[in-house]
C-alpha cells in the first residue's frame, strides 16, 4: 500500500502547473514569462505589457494558468492610509515587490524614493486563483539597501486570513490560497523586498486520479479484511 500511495503522490506533484514569479525580471526584461496586467497609482493601465518600475493599485500576472494578484495595506500605526504595491528594479543589487504609502508623482514613481519596500505598519499580501503550495525556502528577498536579507527572525507571515507566525514556524512548502508578509523591526535591514518566488498547484485530474486510488486502495483493503 505504501508503494502505490509513493506513486501516486509522485503523479501528483509530476503532474503540478508549476511558475516561478521574478519581479526583478518583470520590471528589467522586455520580454517576461505570462500575462502581466494592472492598474498604476494614476489610474491609467497596461494589458499584457511589461510594467517597469512603477506603484500599482492592482497587480495581476499570470504564469501557466496560476494567476498571482497583490496588493497591500498601510497604517499610521493606529488607523489605515492609502497604500500601493511598488515594483523596484534594480538600483545596486536586486528589488522587486515592495509597498509605497507616501503617495506618487505623475509618472508613478514613490513620492519619497526610500519608501518602496515593505517596511514596518505594511502588510504586502499575495494572493492565487486557487489552492496553491509556495516554496517558501526558494523565495528570494533583499532588504532595504538592496542587499542581502537576513533578518528572517524579523519577518512574519500570515496564511488565508490565520495569525502571523514568524518565517521561521513555517517548512520548505506553505500551502493556501492568500499569503500575507510584514516586518516587526523598523530599520532598513528588516525591511525587504520579495524577488521572487515558486508557486505549483496540483492540475485537477491528478487529484482526481489519487482520490480514486484512495478510493480503490480502501476497497481492497475492505475487501483482503
């Protein structure tokens, strides 16, 4: 039983739409993986084209039917201020995803050119079409001066609405359908960006097909008892 439960569970993960989300890349190629839509904090859009650098108040990209959307929310430390998902290239080392609440010029560009990361009162929140397993150990990240991020002890991060937990309470894979990052500390090496990430979902026919080999692998059983 063992064995065809390994191989079935092998099918499964085989078989899985599998995307690797670079946001350094979405801003610096001029050809990127998938679909990109969104919103710039000026109202004005862009459909299926590469976005730069530039605050958002929506962010879609799809990759292989797994369908990625951000957002992100801001306090003044008692009550919520208006907020962007910020898209950073590179300055000296990597960016990526981060979160601007200063406001933006007429161009989309943060108001105050430090304030593009997620940094302490912001929530940068990611959200998928589906059930989907995020390799949280494969995801990169710098920290405010565009360097390395290693304050981990730092970070916490929240699943579908749940309690934030430290990064470090969490394995290789986290599994769901919105997952949601902040910082603790206030100071330029705990604040990060997200470089990018592994995202796989299981394709629908694989369930299905290890639902029925449960199914049949508990008959049998019934069935030798």
């Amino acid at each position: 039983m063992k064995k065809i439960l390994g191989i079935l569970a092998l099918f499964v993960v085989s078989n899985a739409n599998a995307a690797v989300f670079d946001f350094v890349d979405l801003v610096d190629t001029s050809t990127n993986d998938g679909v990109f839509n969104g919103t710039y904090a000026n109202g004005s859009t862009i459909s299926n084209g590469n976005p730069n650098e530039a605050a958002f108040s929506t962010f879609d990209w799809t990759i292989d039917g797994i369908e990625l959307t951000a957002t992100s929310s801001a306090t003044d430390g008692s009550s919520a201020i208006n907020s962007w998902v910020y898209l950073d290239g590179y300055s000296g080392g990597p960016g990526g995803l981060g979160i601007c609440h200063s406001g933006f010029t007429s161009d989309n560009q943060c108001s105050v050119s430090s304030d593009d990361n997620v940094s302490i009162n912001e929530v940068l929140n990611l959200s998928f079409n589906g059930l989907t397993a995020v390799n949280l150990s494969g995801m990169s990240f710098t920290n405010g001066w565009h360097g390395n991020f290693t304050n981990f002890h730092h970070m916490q991060i929240s699943v579908d609405g749940g309690a934030f937990a430290d990064y470090a309470a969490y394995g290789d894979w986290i599994t769901g359908y919105t997952f949601d990052f902040q910082t603790t500390v206030d100071q330029d090496s705990s604040k990060f960006y997200i470089n990018s990430l592994d995202a796989r979902v299981p394709e629908p026919a694989s369930l299905a097909l290890l639902g029925l080999g449960l199914v049949g692998l508990g008959f049998a059983k019934r069935k030798k008892s």
